[in-house]
C-alpha cells in the first residue's frame, strides 16, 4: 500500500541509473534514470496511453546492476505516472519486495557504488594520472575506440567522459558523434534523456573558436585542455557528477510536481472529495483513552527529527507505534530497519548496525554497509535497547549526536540522515540508577517518552483486537470462524493479560485453528489456563439465591454437552439424559442454542 509524503519529506539516497529495464504489465521502451533503495525513476515509449501498469497499479521490474551485472527483480507500485510531451512516459516506482536477497544486493550496490567516469584515447602517462588524480573520488573505465567508450557508456552510470588523446580530429569527431547519438536518442527512443547524458570533459587539444561552438551548443561540460593538472581534473569530474545528480533530481521533480498539479486541478474542476483511506492494522486497538493519548504523542512528536523512547511491558506492541510514527513522519516510503538488540552478542550487534569492512573479523569476506547506511534517509528501530552494552551505547550516543558512523575494521566515517527509534520493557532510569546503562545515553534518548500502557489497563480494547486476529488468522490459516460469543467476550477482557497483544493474538490464532467450519469462538477453543482463571468459570461458587445458583449450574452442563458433541442438540439430550425438546428448551432460555 502508497502512503502520501509531504513536499518537504527527507529521500533515501538516489544516483544515477541508466539501464534497459523489464516490466510486467510490458512497457515498451523502458529506462531507469535513477534508483534507490526504495524507488526507482522509469521513462519508457510506451506504444500507446494504456500500455502499461496505470498510477497505483503493481508492477514486476527486472534489470541488471552496471559494473557486476548482477540481476534485480523487484515488485512494486506505480507511485505517479506523467505523460510528458510527445510519446514519452515517465513513471516513479516505490519498491516493496524484492525476489530472494535482491534486495541486498541492491542495497549494498547503492552504498558501495562510486562515480563512474569513461576515459577515451588517453595514452599510458595520461591514464597513470587520471588514475592517481581520481583515487579514492571515482573509478575510471579506459577506451582505446570510440566503439568501446559507446559500450562503457552504455553501462548506465558513467557521469562524465573524459576525452583525451593528441589527436584532434578524432577527439572532436567523438564528441560529436555522441552529441548526435544523443539527440536522436533523447526521450523518443527510449533511452536517457540528452540532459541527464554523461557530462563532456574534454582534454584534448582543438581550436579556441572549436570549443567556443561546442560550449554555445552545450556539448562540451568542461574544456581543461591537453595538460590538465591533476586536480583540475578531479574538480571536473566531481563537479560533473554533482551537476548530473542535480538535473536527475530537477528532472523527476519537475515531472512529479507538474502531474500532482494537473490531478489536483482535475479534483478541483470535478469537486471531487478525497476519500479517506481504510483503518490500517496499525490503528485497531486505540479506542481507549490511554491508547488515545498515546497517539496523541505519536502525531505531535512524529514529524519532528528527535529521538522517542517507547517504555512498555513485553507485547504491548512497540514496534506497532513504532511503525506508526516512521509512517507519520514524511519519511514513510524510505526504509525502517528494526533490529532486536537482545537477539544478538555485543560483536556481532556492532557489525550489524554500523557494518564492517573485508578482513575485520573471521568470516568478514567482503564489505557489509550496516543497518544505519541501509536506513540512511529513513528511521531504524532498536527493540530492547536496554540489552546493549556500555561500549556499543557510546557508539550509539554518537550516532545520535553526529550522525557519523565508522564500520568494525574501518578508517572511513560516513554521515547518515536516520531517526532513531528505541524500545525498552524496563525502567531505563532505574537502569542507569543501577549502573546498567549509561546515562548520557538515556538523557539523549529520553528527551521524548512514550509509555505504552499494558492491555490489563484498556480492557475496552481487548475485543476489538480480538475481532482483528480472528479476521486475520482466519485468511491466513484458511480457517472460516464466525465470530466470538458473548461469553468468550467477557473473558477475554476480564483477563489480566500477562503477556499483553502479543498473548492475545496467540490466543485467538489457536482458536481459529481449533474451529470447525462456520463455528463461533467459544469457551471450548480457548487455553485451558485462562478458562480456570475466567470469573465466569468461579461465579459458580460465587454469593446468590439457590435458584440462581442451579441457574449458573444448569446453564454450564447444557453448554459444556453441547459442546462436546459439535452443538448436535440430539446427541448433548442424550448424554444429558434429557428429552431433546426439554433441552432445546432450556438451552434457548440460557442463550446457548438457536433453533434453524
């Protein structure tokens, strides 16, 4: 499902991509111009207006990453569609899934990918030195042909083309030979855009009035001339590769902002109301105060970048909320990473959050990003935090703090943009009291606190919950349980719940998978531990008339018969050995039976 994201929202990282890309529904024609973890730009000639998947339909992506060529397959939903002028088609995807570890593979070619340069006709002594200028900045990719510098380009992410070499007239005729091939390539073929191409450094000798006409005609990024130093040419190339991140960016807002304006000027002229959206999982179980306030918190602390604590016992659904306030926040469509900070050792909790380099420990065979680069953009959630240590609590509080991580076995510091979520079911000041927590730590996470109140607080919530499970295990179990009884209602909020939700909904997945087809949830579907601590199971031995009591006795032998034999009234007469009229009777009378 699409969730809508302010104009203002923080984006996950995107670079350049230009590849040939495979979609089913088919759309004929179809590049990338950009990609992230998240999302991905399309253009594409589609044949005609209907070919396609439409705005808000899925859509199944295939493609191949530059340089590894590994492959990618991915699902996702068609965010926005523009017809843009002529026949061209511009799309943007939000990806949901991915097809085994694609997904990795996406992300870790994302946050190790460097800028690509192609580098044509450069002698031995002109490539040494483009090599030292662009150590460490991009990775030069060498030509000795025009043909080859096409198939390089052809790769989807050089941002420049350096062009080198004595010779003039074979350098001039390569720059004009790809300006062409641009031009007739734009947007109507189907390939990327002139505008978004590979920038032109030339570094080839040619006349002063030569350049000056491939300036005017925009063909040429930048002239450095034969003896380029080295750091001239590092500057080029990196100004090359910010100014072609920029106009990717421009472009696909642009596009982006001119449909959102041409829908909401339809809205306008047909006065149309927009329609709210059906109540998420998310949302069940909020109709009690208590839970009422704590979205109240929720929406007044989502939009702003401080970090929340959420304190509640075990199952009171923290990562619920915290899936509420990452989709509150404008950072909905980037990435929440959750990671249970008890499920992992010290050592190996490190290396997932912040990653590692190849060599740093045993087993660390290549580089590995971290769960903070992986959420960089969007918001990463650590459940039980009060299981880590002093030394990875520092770390923490830098992150926090900064914003700079460092890889296990690195030297390299890398800023990322992520909002910090945290869990804790104890008291973290009591933990820092006992010396168990640092409290620099705690005062930086505790600037917003949310105390989630356990389900034994909010009875009112507990059926609506309830209903939810049922609904959801049913679908999911292949199951057909019609609902719960009255009684069941009642016991299910006059438990006290020890493990919260997270006990609720075992709870009624077991029901549902006990149920016979069409049954109602009764008594008999339930654990036999919360039926012996049900008020309903002691209200026999409860104060009353005698004919009161006979009343409660008679109704729980009628029930527990019925039960017994599937609800068959014939069958529960005769274990009962009663008339099946006079049972019928009764067991109308105490609300048990209803007769077709």
């Amino acid at each position: 499902m699409t969730r809508p994201v302010t104009a203002y929202a923080p984006r996950s990282e995107r670079k350049p991509l230009y590849v040939k890309v495979v979609t089913q529904p088919a759309l004929a024609g179809c590049w990338a111009v950009n990609i992230s973890e998240t999302g991905i730009g399309l253009i594409a000639t589609p044949r005609g207006p209907q070919e396609g998947p439409r705005e808000g339909e899925p859509v199944e992506l295939s493609f191949s990453l530059p340089d590894s060529g590994e492959h990618i397959r991915a699902w996702g939903d068609v965010r926005w569609r523009h017809e843009t002028a002529g026949s061209v088609t511009a799309l943007g995807v939000f990806l949901h899934s991915f097809e085994d570890s694609d997904g990795v593979k996406l992300a870790r070619y994302l946050a190790t990918a460097r800028l690509q340069v192609v580098v044509a006709f450069a002698s031995e002594d002109e490539a040494q030195g483009i090599r030292a200028a662009l150590e460490g900045q991009a990775v030069p990719h060498f030509a000795a042909s025009a043909e080859e510098a096409r198939v390089l380009l052809a790769r989807g992410d050089a941002a420049a083309l350096l062009v080198c070499g004595r010779d003039e007239a074979r350098a001039l005729a390569l720059v004009e030979t790809f300006a062409d091939a641009d031009e007739a390539a734009d947007l109507a073929s189907g390939g990327p855009a002139s505008d978004l191409a590979s920038r032109i450094i030339y570094c080839a000798p040619a006349a002063p009035e030569r350049l000056v006409a491939l300036f005017n005609a925009g063909l040429v990024f930048r002239a450095l001339g034969p003896a380029a130093s080295p750091e001239a040419v590092r500057q080029a190339v990196l100004q090359a590769g910010r100014e072609r991140g920029v106009r990717t960016e421009q472009w696909r807002m642009a596009l982006e902002l001119e449909r959102t304006l041409l829908r909401e000027r339809a809205l306008a002229a047909e006065g149309a109301p927009k329609e709210p959206g059906p109540r998420g999982e998310e949302d069940v179980g909020l109709r009690s105060v208590a839970m009422q306030r704590v979205m109240e918190m929720v929406r007044l602390v989502a939009p702003h970048r401080v970090a929340v604590l959420l304190q509640g016992e075990t199952g009171t659904g923290k990562e619920v909320l915290a899936r509420s306030l990452h989709r509150l926040s404008g950072r909905g469509e980037l990435p929440l990473v959750v990671q249970d900070c008890g499920a992992l050792t010290e050592t190996l909790l490190e290396s997932e959050l912040f990653g590692h380099v190849r060599g740093a420990f045993t087993n660390a065979v290549a580089d590995h990003p971290g769960l903070f680069v992986l959420a960089n953009g969007g918001t990463i959630f650590l459940d039980e935090i009060e299981n880590t240590t002093p030394n990875l609590q520092a770390k923490l509080l830098r992150v926090l703090e900064t914003g700079d991580i460092r890889p296990v076995g690195g030297t390299q510091v890398r800023h990322v943009d992520v909002r910090v979520l945290a869990a804790s079911n104890r008291d973290l000041g009591e933990e820092v009291r006992s010396g168990r927590f640092r409290a620099d730590l705690f005062y930086r996470l505790n600037s917003f606190t949310i105390d989630i109140p356990p389900l034994r607080e909010r009875p009112e919530d507990v059926p609506e919950l309830a209903r939810f499970f049922l609904l959801h295990f049913n679908r999911v179990l292949r199951r057909s349980a019609s609902g719960m009884s009255q009684e069941v209602e009642d016991m299910l909020r006059a438990y006290p719940w020890p493990g919260n939700v997270r006990e609720l909904r075992n709870v009624m997945e077991r029901a549902v998978l006990l149920s016979r087809p069409g049954e109602v949830v009764s008594r008999r579907l339930l654990p036999p531990g919360l039926v012996s601590t049900s008020p309903a199971r002691n209200e026999l031995s409860g104060d009353g008339s005698l004919r009161a009591r006979l009343e409660r006795v008679e109704r729980e032998l009628i029930r527990e018969a019925l039960e017994r034999h599937g609800g068959v009234l014939r069958r529960a007469a005769v274990a009962l050995g009663m008339d099946p009229v006079t049972l019928g009777r009764r067991a109308r009378r105490h609300g048990l039976w209803k007769q077709d």
